[in-house]
C-alpha cells in the first residue's frame, strides 16, 4: 500500500477530511497544510524565525538613513509599525515571486517610482544585513538561506496537492524540485478567475479547458484525470438596505435549508468582513453558531480594561472618564507613575500582576501570560521606550489574539478563506458589496499594474479573480446557495452577482426580517396601541413645558409626566446648546441678586464677565463657548444701560411660584422681573431660538411660557407687559398676542379641569418626533 502524503488548502479542511474518512475501514495517510509542508521540506541552518514585534523594530532600525523620509512613512515608532506592513508585504510579494528590486526599477518606464524603489532596495539590504547580524531568517531571505529536506520526502511513496489558490514562483519552484525526488500530484479547478495559476502549468507543456477539475502528475508532466465541474445549482439572492437585517436573512435561510432536508453540519455561513462575526454573535441566542475565526481578544472585558486605561492617561475626557468608571479604574494607579518611565521588565511585570490578580477567566488569563513570556524576548530592544510604547505594542499583540469558540453550534460561520477546500451542501454569503467582494488589495502602494504585469507580479485585478475563484468553487459545490448585499447611499452590490448570473436581487422587506431580531411587531403594538388612562390635572400641578408637552403629543406627557421615564443622556465633550444658556440664566441671577441696576455699559460688562469668569468652568469647550458670548453681549450691555435709565430696577431673578387658575394649580420660575412705577414687567431670557407665532398660527399655539409667568407675577402685583429677552442680538421681544394667548390657555385649562380620563394619543405631526426622546418606544424611529 503506497504511503501517500496528502496537503490540503487549509486546518478546516483537513479536519473535514478526517471527518469524512471516520466510518472507512482503513488506515489515514498523514494529511498537513501547504503552510506546514513548506516549513518541513525547507531546511535553515542556525537561523532563529523572526516575531512580527522583532521584525518590526529590527526595520525601524534599518530604516535609519536619511532618504527614507522619501516614502512619507514617519520614524515616529506608533505611525511606523502601523505601517511597515505595507513595506513587508511588498518585500514579501517579491521574494515569493523571485523578483528582484533591480529588476522593478527597469520596468518603471516613466521613472513614476524609481526614487521609491531606490529607498526600499536600501531598506532591503540594511535589514537583511541586521538580520544577519542579530542571527535571524525572516521569510523574505528564505529563497537564499534554504535547503530541501530531502530525508522528509524519503518518507512518503507520493504527495497530492490539492491546490485552490496561488501559487508563487517560489512555491511551484520547491514543487518542481520535490517532483524530482517523488510523485507528486495536484489537483486543481480550472476556471476563468484562476488564470494566472492555470498558466504557471501551461508552461510546463499542460494544455487545459476551463470548469474542468484537473490532477496532474508534476513528475511525469501527464495528466492523470478531468472532470467537468457542474455549474451553479439553487442560487438565489436578496437585498437589504441596512446591514444588520442580514442576520435575520441568515436566520431565516437556515430554517429553510434546515427544513429542506439540509443538515446544520453541512450549512457554512461565508461573511467577508470577519468583524461582522462580533454583530451575530449578539443574535445568537439560540446558540446555533460556531465561529471559525474565534473571538478576539479585544472583545474582551481584560482587553477593554486595558485599552480604556490608556486612551485615559493619553487624553482625559468626559468620554474616556466615564468609560473606566464603567469598566474598573484598578489599573489607573498602578499604572500612571510609570506611564511616560523609561521601561522596564520588572515594573511591566508587575502591573500586568495587577492585572491579572483578580481575573477571573482563565483562558484569558493563560492567553495574556503566554504573550507576556514571549513579549520579553524583546527586551534588549524595548529597553529604550517608556513604558507608555512598550504598554501600546503589548495591547496591540493581545489584540491580534484570538479565543477559540469551543461552545459554539453546529453552522460554521467563517471568512472566505477558511472555506478552502472543504464543500458545503448550504452556504449563506452576507455583504455581498462592492469592496468586500472581492476585497481590495493593500500591495500596490508602491507599484502600479503596468509595473506588476510588466514584471511578472499580481496585479490587482488577477488578485480579485483569485478571490472570485474560491467563491466560484465554494457555490459550485454547494446544493443551495443564499446571497444577501447591502444597497444604500454608501454601498452598492458587487459586479460580480452579475457574473454569476445575477442581475437582479429581490428587495428584502426590512419590517418582516427586523421583526425576526427584535420582534419589533410585539413592541411597537405594545406602545403604539391607544392608551387611556385617568389623570387628574386638578390633583397636579401643571408648569408651561408640562402644558406644551401635552399640547404636541399626548402619548409623550404620558411617559414623562404619568410613567415618569426618563432618558439616559450620555455626556459629550461638546457642551449642548441649553447648557451654554444654562451657565448664562445663572450668571444673570448672580449679577442682579448683587446689583438691581447699573448706570453705565462697562461697569456692567465688568461685573458680568468676573461673575462668568468665577465659574471656573473644567471643560475648555465650555469655556470657549463662554469667551465667545462676551463678545455677543455687547448690544445687550446698552439696552440694558437704557432701560436703566428710563428707571427700570431688577426686581427679582429666577423666582419660583404658584398660583390658582381656572381651578388647577400653575407653577413656574421666572427668568426676570422688572420694576417701573410700581408696575412688573416679566422677561424670558432666550440664548437660542425660540418661537413667535402670528395672527395666523395662533390657534396652533403649543408654547405659554410668557403667559404662564404673566398669570404667576399677576399674584404679586399689576403685570405691564411680557418679553423675550434674546440674548443673541440684545433686544427685547415683547409678546404681541398676549391677550388672545390668554384666552386660548383658559380654554386649554378648562378642558383639562374637567376632564379625568384622556386618550394619550401618539401625535400627527411626525417633525415633532424628530428630536423626542420618546421616538423609540413609539416606533418613530
């Protein structure tokens, strides 16, 4: 029996093999991954493989020349190994596909990179002389440093390959070399997305037909077998226009793959952002999902810790203030006397102690020690860094963690590539869009395609083919396939629905798949539905916003005044408008509790900006708020010195009181009160914009704020008159329908007295609902 190597695309897909090969009588021939195959049959002599954190520093400190700057890449050490990714993939792309720096410059016709190029070969020399200097192989050099380990191949009497992807120059050069020692086979799928690959075989003397499944003898130069692949079976698509009711599509194509006969085990969900894995999980409440990509570490309550007491020390914010009291603030101590030190192992060692002390997850636990014993490998570089860089690097490596989902169901939900190699009998592919499928590449920042086709390199469009290639065989194979993308003013479905055979996708109604989320037809019937209940404004006492809520929306009075829910107001940095008018009533009532009058505009200007200034406000946003009122007030300053003049006294500010009208109980506290020969004048202060209605609006009236202080100050004393006081341009607005507004609120005050019991109705007016904060529970929203 012939002890057969077999290499498949991926883990998942070994593991599928294995699965399938479970009730054969037999004996399994050892199965490894190209990746792994690569690693045993390369041979390095006293060479130790390079970390990305390494990797990273030791071409930071090759990067030190001065054309460098050229590329725009800053040495600053967060902005640089945020960065040099980019330069590593592109030195990886070359060395993979055996093409040298020289050889790129020669093909830059127009001289469009030659400056580019020149840097980066200097950059590849330097850092392969560190390297060798430090004793270590990045991958880069592997096509100089290697030998074939031909004892690995003795083992075996052949190799199959079952190629789905690409292969580089370097890649096909070890399979020839490996092809001369042993059988070695492969097996592949010849379409039109796989071009480049099915070419690289053509060379070889290989004649192909495409959707043909191909295995082929590298040893012999024969083909050993073709089969016709079948085309696209039950494949149908719809679109959404927001992402989210995507979960329910996957949700409601399960129940019926499930229902037609299609077993959850065979059921793979392909999502081509993995960070839309983070949004399902939040819907899995029937735990039916098992995520192939595992969750991040920084979903992590340790990671959110951690990475919330940094952005704290880095910048103190309301946001970021709020955030580590919500999370724990135990490491802010420990940590801020050492933040900007220069580090060191011992006192690193010891916050993360602190850190750990009281965790409770062991396999986040175990997953920071580990990273921790390999991150001191670095120390002999991170010496030089405070301990602020050191901490940053650190979180970003517990960043690119992962947790595996060992309690996860039965339907794989899994990135593109993880499905290489391995067939689903149901598969579901969300976010089917243009940039997410096929994704766009980050490899040419430093080339363009005429470049890359004129040296034998990818180009960007035979890169989205290979993309389309791994779709093409993960359809073809399945029995039923389901396809959702998201239409909107920021995204649009991908052109390749149209090569599958799609040119037009049913429009999903969003109500029926947001009602399997969130069983919003429950919830809007329970608050959308009338709603009577007796209510005594007799028993209660009725403030002007009280009145003008009732007025706009009677469901709203309900929750605020009835219910008494309330909304929960997160902090901003930005101070809101009625903040900012706030500061200003009370700095007002400051000004006039000490002095009733004032003779001249600057001793007034003088009196109120030292009241504003002595409110010490923290936040500088405020405080530039502030700075740019006392250059408003200018023209309020003179009216104010003119009404003083006329022999207007401040005769009380922000004065709070009762009285009965129409036989309910009205309250209020007055912005202002003036004197004049015996007689009040009420005013309301308005910093923003306010409302005056018209002899033809006035039956519409909702506001009786002025009204309602006329019929409070009427308890002390004659009332004269009432006005708005605008802030904005210093001038007093009076009200021109004082008279008629208090007819039409004893109209409105009758009927409440001698009503008991209202239909709380949702209001007509949906503008009303723009900025409710009640919108929610009524389904406005």
């Amino acid at each position: 029996m012939q002890n057969t190597l077999t290499i498949l695309p991926s883990s998942r897909a070994i593991r599928h093999k294995i699965l399938s090969l479970k009730n054969s009588n037999t004996f399994l021939d050892p199965i490894i991954t190209i990746g792994e195959f690569l690693n045993r049959i390369l041979s390095l002599k006293d060479a130790i493989n390079l970390d990305t954190d390494r990797r990273n520093l030791l071409l930071l400190e090759a990067s030190e020349f001065k054309n460098f700057d050229s590329l725009q890449i800053e040495r600053n050490f967060f902005t640089f190994t945020q960065n040099s990714s980019y330069i590593f993939r592109f030195l990886e792309e070359l060395s993979g596909e055996e093409i040298e720096i020289e050889t790129l410059e020669l093909a830059d016709t127009y001289g469009e990179y030659e400056e580019h190029l020149s840097v980066l070969h200097e950059l590849y020399r330097r850092y392969e002389s560190i390297c060798k200097r430090e004793g270590v192989i990045d991958s880069i050099f592997l096509k100089k440093e290697y030998t074939l380990n031909r004892d690995y191949l003795k083992r075996f009497d052949k190799i199959h390959l079952l190629l789905e992807g690409y292969l580089t120059n370097f890649e096909l050069n070890i399979l020839k070399q490996c092809a001369q020692e042993i059988d070695l086979e492969i097996e592949f799928v010849s379409t039109s997305y796989n071009i480049k690959t099915v070419d690289k075989f053509s060379d070889l003397g290989f004649k192909f037909e495409l959707n043909h499944r191909y295995i082929i003898n590298l040893t012999t130069l024969t083909i050993i077998s073709k089969e016709k692949v079948q085309e696209y079976q039950n494949l149908t698509c719809k679109q959404f226009s927001e992402r989210i009711e995507q979960i329910a599509f996957i949700k409601h194509e399960l129940y019926l793959m499930i229902k037609g006969g299609i077993e959850p085990e065979h059921i793979a969900v392909i999502i081509p952002d993995e960070s839309f894995a983070s949004q399902m999980r939040l819907f899995d409440s029937e735990n039916n999902f098992n995520f192939a990509m595992g969750r991040s570490f920084d979903e992590c309550q340790l990671y959110k810790k951690i990475q919330a007491t940094l952005e704290l020390l880095d910048s103190t914010t309301i946001q970021n203030s709020l955030r580590i009291n919500r999370l724990g603030a135990e490491f802010f101590d420990a940590l801020r006397p050492i933040y900007h030190e220069r580090y060191t192992a011992e006192s690193f060692d010891n916050f993360i102690a602190i850190l750990l002390e009281n965790e409770e997850n062991s396999r986040e636990k175990e997953l920071v020690e580990k990273e921790l014993y390999t991150f001191h490998t670095l120390d002999i570089h991170l010496k030089v860094l405070s301990t602020k860089q050191v901490l940053h690097i650190f979180l970003q490596r517990l960043k690119n963690l992962s947790i595996d989902d060992v309690g996860g169901g039965k339907i794989t939900v899994m990135g593109l590539l993880e499905s290489r190699g391995v067939s689903y009998e149901g598969v579901i592919i969300v976010d089917f869009n243009e940039g997410f499928v096929p994704r766009s590449s980050e490899k040419d920042l430093f080339l363009n395609s005429s470049i890359r086709k004129h040296s034998g390199l990818p180009t960007q469009k035979e890169r989205e083919a290979l993309q389309k290639h791994y779709y093409h065989l993960l359809i073809s194979r399945a029995k039923k396939v389901a396809i959702s993308y998201v239409e909107s003013d920021d995204a649009i479905a991908s052109r390749f629905l149209t090569q599958l055979g799609i040119d037009k996708a049913e429009v999903a109604d969003g109500k029926i798949y947001s009602d399997i989320l969130f069983q919003r037809g429950s919830l809007k019937e329970q608050h959308i539905k009338e709603i009577v209940a007796p209510y005594d404004f007799t028993a209660n006492k009725l403030s002007a916003t009280g009145l003008k809520s009732f007025l706009t929306c009677k469901r709203q009075f309900y929750y605020k005044y009835i219910a008494k829910i309330r909304s929960h107001e997160i902090p901003q940095e930005l101070p809101k408008e009625y903040e900012i008018g706030n500061i200003l009533h009370k700095a007002l009532k400051d000004l006039y509790t000490q002095e009733k009058s004032f003779h001249d505009k600057e001793s007034l200007k003088k009196s109120f900006e030292n009241i504003l200034d002595g409110m010490s406000e923290a936040n500088p946003l405020v405080r530039y708020q502030i700075k740019l009122w006392k250059k408003k007030l200018a023209d309020f300053y003179l009216n104010e010195i003119e009404r003083f003049n006329l022999g207007y006294r401040v005769d009380s500010c922000e004065e709070s009181l009762t009285c009965k009208h129409e036989g309910l109980t009205l309250y209020g506290t007055v912005d202002r009160v003036d004197t004049l020969d015996a007689n009040y004048e009420v005013i309301d202060y308005k910093s923003g914009n306010y409302k005056l209605y018209t002899a033809k609006n006035l039956q519409e009236a909702t506001d009786f704020q002025l009204e309602f202080y006329y019929l409070l100050v009427s308890t002390l004393g004659r009332v004269s008159g009432c006005s708005f006081y605008d802030l904005q341009t210093g001038k007093l607005v009076a009200e021109s329908f004082l008279a008629e507004k208090l007819e039409l609120l004893k109209s409105h005050l009758s009927v409440l007295k001698n009503t008991k019991e209202f239909s709380f109705e949702l209001c007509e007016d949906l503008g009303s609902c723009k900025y409710c904060e009640y919108k929610i529970l009524c389904a406005r929203e």
